[in-house]
C-alpha cells in the first residue's frame, strides 16, 4: 500500500510542478502584455496632451508664423494683418528678430521649444504613431519649413560671437536639432512615397 501511495503523490506532485510552471508562464505573459497596455496608453495620453497644448498655442504659431514669412513685426500685434511682399532672408530675420522687445523673443523661443519637445518625444518613440503621424507630424514639418531659415542663421550667429566657447558651440550645434531630425525624416518620407 506504501508504494502505491508513494507513487501517486510523485505523479501529482510531477503535475502540480508542471502545472505551476504554466500558472507562471500565463502570469509573465499577462504582466507583459499589461505593461505594454499601459506604456500604450500612456504614449496616446502623452499625443493628446501634445495635441491639447499645440491647439493651446495656435495664435502664438500663428503669429510666429507670420512673422518667419515676413520678417514683419507687426505679426505679434493684436489683430494685425500681415502681408508681406517676400520672404525676407535668415539674416534680416535674426535682424528682425533682435529687434522685437524681449517679452516677445521670449515667446517665440518658448514656442520653438516647444516644437523640440514635441519632436524629441516623437524621434523618441513616446507618442502614439498613429495619432502622431496624421495630426502633429504635418504642423511639425510645415512649421519647421517656415523657421529653418531663421534658426540656421540663429546657429551660425551663436558660433560666430564666439567661436573659442565650446560651450556656446555645443548649444548652437545642438539648438532645436530634435525638431530638425524630424523634419528631415518626415520630409524622405512624405518625398519616397
């Protein structure tokens, strides 16, 4: 009777090992695909926010907008009407730009930032494709085709004030290079289709 006893309990206790094993193959695979759940949802929540915050900015854009076309400063006016007869070169940008009251600077920069954000966490993978893909990527590439004049010569002006700074070199070289990246991989990828 022993040995039948001994037998069965080494059958089942073969079973319950081989069945716990499964129990915590089952568990790993629905902690993984919940974690991939919750990144997913945090990568469209982060979208939306970016999308949220973008429509926040539009009359800034707008006016930044403007201004890139123009080299106008009236663009930043309430109610202006800006209409300019040509594109202004990056130079007379800068130049225009150095000009506006440093409340104003301040907000084209804080809008440029924001657009490297974006742009970082797009290149990053941290927002939903999808949603990313047709809603911020073509404002994202139109905006930065109006100020990649603008930011070139703002570069080239940081690395020309002092050129034995490598800290100033850095920053030039890096200055919106996240939003740049992007545009240029949006624009292969809008001309290879």
């Amino acid at each position: 009777m022993a040995l039948v006893c001994g037998s069965v309990a080494e059958v089942v206790g073969g079973w319950s090992s081989f069945a716990l094993v499964w129990l915590g193959v089952l568990a790993f695979a629905g902690t993984i695909i919940g974690i991939n759940q919750t990144r997913q949802n945090a990568r469209r929540a982060r979208t939306l926010d970016y999308l949220r915050r973008l429509d926040g900015h539009t009359p800034l854009s707008t006016q930044v907008v403007a201004f890139l076309m123009t080299g106008d400063s009236r663009a930043f006016m309430p109610g202006a009407r800006v209409v300019g007869a040509s594109e202004p070169s990056p130079a007379a940008m800068v130049r225009a730009f150095s000009e506006l009251d440093i409340e104003t600077q301040g907000r084209v920069f804080i809008l440029l930032n924001f657009y490297e954000e974006m742009s970082c966490s797009y290149n990053h993978g941290l927002l939903d494709e999808d949603i990313a893909k047709k809603m911020l990527a073509p404002h994202i590439q139109t905006v930065w085709e109006e100020a990649e004049g603008f930011i070139r010569q703002w570069r080239a002006q940081l690395k020309a004030q002092s050129p034995e700074d490598n800290w100033d070199l850095e920053v030039a070289n890096e200055m919106l290079i996240e939003w740049e990246t992007l545009a240029r991989y949006l624009k292969r990828n809008q001309d290879g289709e």
